[in-house]
C-alpha cells in the first residue's frame, strides 16, 4: 500500500469522476448519472438532487483532471484553493465501515464541496510523498483517460475505462510478427 487506505480510495474516486468524460464522452449527463455515480463511489451525506449540483459536479472534475496532470507547485495551490473555498477542517473521524480517517467537512455541506475536499485532501497526501509520478494519463494513443499508479514497481500505464492496454499489447505483438 502506498497511501492511506482512505487516501487510496479518494484517490481512486477521483479517476473514476474525471474518466466520465475521457474520451469524448459524457457519463454524468443527468441527475440519475450522478446519482448512480455516487452510490458506486459510496458518497453520503446532503444532496439538492438538481442540475445546479450535477453542474457543480462537472466543473469540479474539469478542475481535478486539470489538476492530475498538474506540476507540483501549481497542484499545491490548486489543492490549497480548494480547501480554502470549501472552508475544510480537517478532523479524525471513526465510522462503519472504516477506521479513523480524516474529514475535512460536514456531511451537510454542498455535495460539491465535499467532493472537492476529499480529493484535495487526497492530493495533500500525493504530493507530500513526492508521488504525483503516480498520477497519469493513459499511454494509449487514442486515450485520454486517467490513470492512478499504486502498483509496487510503477508499471501502470494503461486506464481501466476499456481495453487500452489489451490493444497496446496486440499492436506490438502484431508489429513484431510483421518484422518477423
């Protein structure tokens, strides 16, 4: 394990919120994505249930994907901006099903708000172990999803959103006989 077991699954949260528009695609287009969205990733807490929040919910992953490929200085106040405006108190936390962790807002603030905090707060993790090598883009050509490195020896390359790495792997085989 490389982080914190709550910091790998903010983590994890956070790429699979920005991949819901890799690649051309939009998979938080209504409320009900959203809502399916959420459920998955194990969110509570305070919902509106409305356009206004799913749109709050899209420029937050526009800014975190910005941020996952961010250099370390700039992710630092990204990250510092972020806290700041959702007014973050980080304090320890024990609750079903996890141990004590960090949160850094009330269950009752914005959905938004509580979103960004976790991801900032996972990121504060990342970047404070010298780690935002872990942070990638896909290595497919044709791929712009993102892609969290917690392998031991650093070797993920490939998103989990399809088959990239499958298709890399066929291309060279495939170059390799055509040499052959």
């Amino acid at each position: 394990m490389v982080f914190a077991p709550d910091t790998e699954v903010a983590l994890r949260s956070v790429v699979n919120l920005i991949n819901t528009a890799a690649n051309g695609q939009e998979h938080l287009a209504t409320v009900k994505d959203l809502d399916g969205f959420l459920a998955a990733e194990g969110f509570t807490g305070s919902r509106t249930w409305d356009q206004a929040e799913l749109e709050s919910i899209r420029r937050l992953r526009g800014e975190l994907a910005e941020l996952w490929v961010a250099e370390e200085a700039a992710a630092a106040e990204t990250v510092n901006r972020l806290l700041r405006e959702a007014r973050a108190l980080p304090q320890l936390v024990k609750h079903h099903p996890w141990d004590w962790h960090l949160h850094a807002t009330t269950p009752e603030a914005p959905l938004a708000d509580r979103m960004s905090t976790e991801a900032a707060m996972a990121i504060v993790d990342v970047i404070r172990s010298k780690e935002m090598d872990r942070l990638l883009v896909c290595a497919a050509e044709d791929c712009d999803a993102v892609v969290l490195d917690l392998s031991r020896n650093r070797s993920k390359r490939y998103c989990d959103t399809g088959n990239c790495a499958n298709r890399a792997h066929v291309a060279a085989y495939r170059a390799r006989k055509a040499v052959s």
